[in-house]
C-alpha cells in the first residue's frame, strides 16, 4: 500500500487526487488530508477514505472539524504548524495542492521526511526553488511537477540529456480575456476573469490565467525545475489547451505533449511515475479536433510575463516578492478595491520599493528569509494600494 498524504485536499487539484485513489482504495493508506474553509469536505473525505489526520488551516473552525470527525477515528487539528506535523507524518506521497505560498512549510516538511513530493503548488517553486530542490535532494526525497506544463516538459525530457534542449515552450490559453480590446481591461469584474475558456480549477489561478500572473509563474517554476536558462523559455498562447508544452532539441526535434485539459492526467503520472497507469482521461478524437492555433504572447496585453523575466535576472529573494505581491494585489481585485490592469502595476511597484528600500532581496533563500520577504512585499503591496484611493 503506498501511504499518500494530500495538501489543498479540498480543492480543485485535491478533489481531483480524491477521484483517482478513490478508484483504488486497496492501494492507498491516507495518512494526512488538509482544507481550509470548507470542512464539511474535508471531514467528508476523511472519513471516507479513513485518514489518520484532518487538518483545516483555520484554527476558529477546529470545533466544527472536531464535531463532523467525531466517531470516524479520524485526529482532528488546525492551523500553519498542525499543516506541517501532519506532513511530517511518514508517507511515500505528498500531494502539495494548497494555493499560495501557504503550500510552502508543509511541502518542505513533507520532503524532510523523505517523501516524494506531487507539486501542484507553484508558490512553492517561485517564491523558494533552490531550498525545495536542496530539501529534496539532501533527504531522499524528491519532486514531481503536477502544474499541466511541467508535468509536459518532464515527460518530453525522460531519457534525454538536458545539455540537448534547445528552447522549452510552455502554452497559455489566454484566459477569459484573451480577445478583448485591451482599453475593456479596466472595466473587467472578478466574475469574468474568474471564467476559463478551457480548464476548471480555483477561482484564483483561474484568475491569474486571465492576467497571465499564472503563466508568469510557470515561467519561473520551469526554470527552477528543471534548470533552465531563461533565455529558452517561451511562451505560447494556444487557445485549445491541448499541447501543454514544447521542447526542442538542437538536432531540430520539437516534442510536444498532447491532451485534453484535465488536470487528472499530470495528476495521476506522478502518482504512478515511473510506471504508466490506465488513468480515466478522455482519448483525443485528432481528426475532430482539426487543427491547433499558436499566437504570439504579446507583454502589452499581459505585463506578468515581463515581471517574470525581470524576476528571472534579479534572482535571490525576488521570486517570494513577486508572488507574495501577485497574491496580495489578486486579493485587492477579487475585492474590488483594484482594477484588473492595477494588479500587474501594484506587483512593478511592490518588487521595486522593495527592491531599493531593503537589502533583503539578496539574502539566502531560507523558509525565515522567504517569510520575511513575503511579509514585506504583502506590507508594501498593501500600501501602494491604500495610496491608489
Ligand atoms: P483551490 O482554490 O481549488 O484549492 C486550494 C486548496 O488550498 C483548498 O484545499 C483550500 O481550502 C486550501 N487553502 C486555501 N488557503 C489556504 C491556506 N492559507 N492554508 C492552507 N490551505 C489553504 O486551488 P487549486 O486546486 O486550483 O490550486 C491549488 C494549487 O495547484 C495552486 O498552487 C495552483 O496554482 C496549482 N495548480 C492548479 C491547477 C488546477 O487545475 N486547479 C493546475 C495547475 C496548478 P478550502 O477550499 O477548504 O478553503
Ligand atoms: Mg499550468
């Protein structure tokens, strides 16, 4: 029985991971399953899959935790530390799927204990990829990318030699405002940007699809991963959400990984890899689907991609800076106290005060470090916003 802990269990990622070992219960033994808000899922999932520990990140809500578990045999807790000492329970796999660079302790936590870590959380990466590759490394443990992506380019690299890659391409639906005339942008609601063309996941990547702030981190996440030169990495819009990535090798080969948009397919190849298992995802009809579209990522419409490269060169701390400032100027528009072109100019804003009032950019990426700064650039993002009324 392979022990499985899932992080964000009540999410997006999480309910998907749910459906596939639900499939298979008598290979899996869940040690940990932890949500947020919605703990009526999170005891519901529990009990049916008969976890040792629930966790809610949310301390006020342990008394409605407690109440729903009680009877199962399942532990209830609460709270940032309950979330790292459940991953630091032994499993052979940790599904990292909370949102936001909340995901980061446990994750770590779950890779001291020597465990593979499924890494759908990209905070993670962006805001600390070193010490999450050196984590790994120096445990035994190890990370398998989960983001759609990465899950591609990963597949596309097995048996190949790095120093072979050429450019890695990594595709953008677009989001929800992919045609619009760019002067509609400040006018466009949490509701419409909250709208995917193609893939259904949390409101708040789903968001960041619309601003590419997603595919912004995805740039910085595919060059911690797999340690890529920047300069290689490209974007693409595809609007069929088909071809999830490209690499091309210098002989002039482009590998690229095709599928429908259904995240249960990087999903289950991590949680089978190295194995290839029969998972339950549509089978493309090609000849029904035609053709695929490529269109230029242009940085007028989408100043997230900017960021990221600038993000890139800067190095150190930056990455926390960013995503810290990304989520905080998110909640601002899912407020409304923003527009939705003021979340690209809050995040500028945010790097750069920083950036010239404090030397922490340059300091080592430690998880106090990376808290520190992502304190700071929540802080200043805040401020910069209050100025904006
Ligand atoms: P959701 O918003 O659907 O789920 C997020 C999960 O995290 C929920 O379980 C939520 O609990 C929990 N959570 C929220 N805030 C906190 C917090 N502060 N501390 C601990 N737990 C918290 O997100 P997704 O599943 O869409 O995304 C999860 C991660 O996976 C993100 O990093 C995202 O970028 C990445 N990802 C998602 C994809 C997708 O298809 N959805 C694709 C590729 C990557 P609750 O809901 O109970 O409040
Ligand atoms: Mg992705």
């Amino acid at each position: 029985m392979k022990r499985v802990s899932i992080f964000g269990a009540t999410g997006s990622i999480g309910q998907n991971t749910i459906d596939l070992i639900s499939r298979d219960p008598e290979s899996y033994d869940v040690v940990a399953l932890s949500g947020g808000k919605n703990v009526s899922q999170l005891a519901d999932d529990a009990r049916k899959l008969g976890a040792d520990v629930a966790v809610t990140s949310e301390p006020a809500l342990l008394p409605e935790l407690r109440e729903r578990l009680s009877g199962s045999g399942v532990e209830a807790a609460a709270g940032p530390e309950a979330l790292v000492e459940a991953a630091r329970r032994p499993a052979d796999w940790v599904m990292s799927a909370i949102v936001g660079a909340a995901g980061l302790p446990p994750g770590l936590a779950a890779l001291e204990q020597g465990a593979t870590l499924a890494l759908a959380n990209k905070e993670s990466m962006v805001c600390a990829g070193p010490l999450v590759m050196q984590t790994a490394e120096a445990n035994g443990g190890r990370v398998l990318p989960v983001d759609s992506e990465h899950s591609a380019v990963f597949q596309a690299l097995i048996g190949e030699d790095l120093a072979a890659v050429e450019r890695v391409i990594i595709t953008a639906s677009g989001g929800a405002f992919r045609d619009w005339p760019l002067e509609n942008l400040a006018e466009a609601t949490p509701e419409q940007a909250a709208t995917h063309p193609n893939w259904d996941m949390g409101q708040r990547i789903t968001i960041d699809s619309a601003s590419m702030f997603n595919k912004a981190l995805e740039v910085i996440e595919t060059k911690e991963f797999f340690q890529i030169d920047p300069a290689l990495i490209e974007v693409l819009v595809h609007p069929e959400s088909m071809i999830h990535a490209l690499v091309g090798f210098r002989d002039g080969a482009l590998m690229a990984h095709v599928g429908p948009p259904d995240m249960r397919h990087a999903i289950g190849f991590a949680l089978h890899h190295p194995e290839r298992q029969a998972l339950p995802v549509e089978r493309l009809d090609l000849v029904k689907l035609g053709k695929f579209t490529f269109r230029e990522a242009c940085d007028a419409r989408w100043p997230a991609l900017r960021l990221a490269r600038e993000v890139m060169q800067t190095g150190g701390l930056s990455g926390a800076v960013f995503n810290a400032a990304k989520e905080h100027a998110l909640d601002a528009f899912i407020d409304r106290r923003i527009g939705f072109p003021a979340m690209a100019e809050v995040v500028e804003q945010t790097i750069n005060r920083v950036s010239a009032e404090s030397g922490l950019i340059a300091a080592g990426i430690t998880l106090d470090n990376v808290q520190a700064a992502d304190h700071l650039a929540r802080v200043t993002a805040d401020a910069i916003i209050k100025k904006r009324h």
